[in-house]
C-alpha cells in the first residue's frame, strides 16, 4: 500500500518529518527519493530537529554518512556518489545498529537496504508544493504510517 500526501509549504513538510520523527525507534530505516532540489535534505533537517538534534544537519554527499545524537542516534547518508560500487561500508553496522537511518538517494544501494523499511519520495509541484509518497515496506512500517497520517 501506498500513502500520497500533499503538501503546500515547506512549513508542512517540516511538521509531516518531525512527526515522523516523534514515531521512529532504532534500526528503523527510512529512503528518500526525489530530484535534486525536490527537498530530501530539507525533509532530513526537519526529522533530525524532531529527534532532538540541535546540530546543523547539512548533506553528507562527500563523507557518505554524518551520525548525530538526539533522543536516538541518528544516521545520515547520501549515496549519491556511491553509484555502481560494490563496497560494503558496513552496510550492518549502520542499518542494523542503535540508530535510526536515513538515506538519500538509496536506490543506487538497493542491494545492502534492509528488506522492511520506509521509503518516501518527494516530487516537486510547485514552489513550496510537494507530493509526498509514503512507501511502507513491512507491517511495522505499515503501523508507523498510519499513525503518521492521523
């Protein structure tokens, strides 16, 4: 099943991602798509303040992953540079692990994603106008959306 959402001002997309925020647990495992410019860093920054985080979350393109501590540890990963490699960074370590995850541009690693998780994907309508498309893979996933959109 999935979830479409529309949303019409980055003021809403920043309370739909903290709200999310308020919801996950560890090794929970959240994807976002969309183009650049769509709003996944800007979704990310949102869901980090939500976790309590207060340090500035910016893209980790150049490092591939940034972690920062709130009420759960946090794992922040662009793998946009990552297309087509085979290396394994820990893919365990990090999805797996004491913390919640968030990847950008997941689909170049689709391989190492755990099998249940959360993808959303962010198309761009307009100015601040997004949709939202909630894409629950897994009945924990399926719970989390459902009380996200009530």
């Amino acid at each position: 099943m999935e979830y479409e959402i529309e949303i019409m001002s980055l003021e809403e997309t920043q309370k739909l991602a903290n709200k999310l925020a308020q919801l996950v647990d560890a090794q929970d495992t959240i994807t976002l798509e969309g183009d650049l410019g769509a709003g996944k860093t800007t979704f990310t920054q949102a869901f980090a303040k939500g976790l309590g985080i207060t340090r500035t979350v910016n893209s980790p393109t150049f490092t591939i992953m940034k972690q920062y501590e709130g009420r759960l540890l946090f794992n922040h990963l662009d793998v946009y540079r990552l297309d087509d490699s085979d290396e394994d960074l820990g893919w365990d370590e990090i999805f797996y692990g004491d913390a919640v995850t968030v990847v950008e541009w997941a689909h170049l690693i689709e391989d190492y994603l755990p099998e249940e998780r959360l993808g959303i994907e962010i198309f761009r309508t307009g100015a601040e106008s997004r949709k939202i498309v909630l894409k629950p893979i897994g009945a924990h996933y399926e719970g989390l959306c459902e009380e996200l959109l009530k």
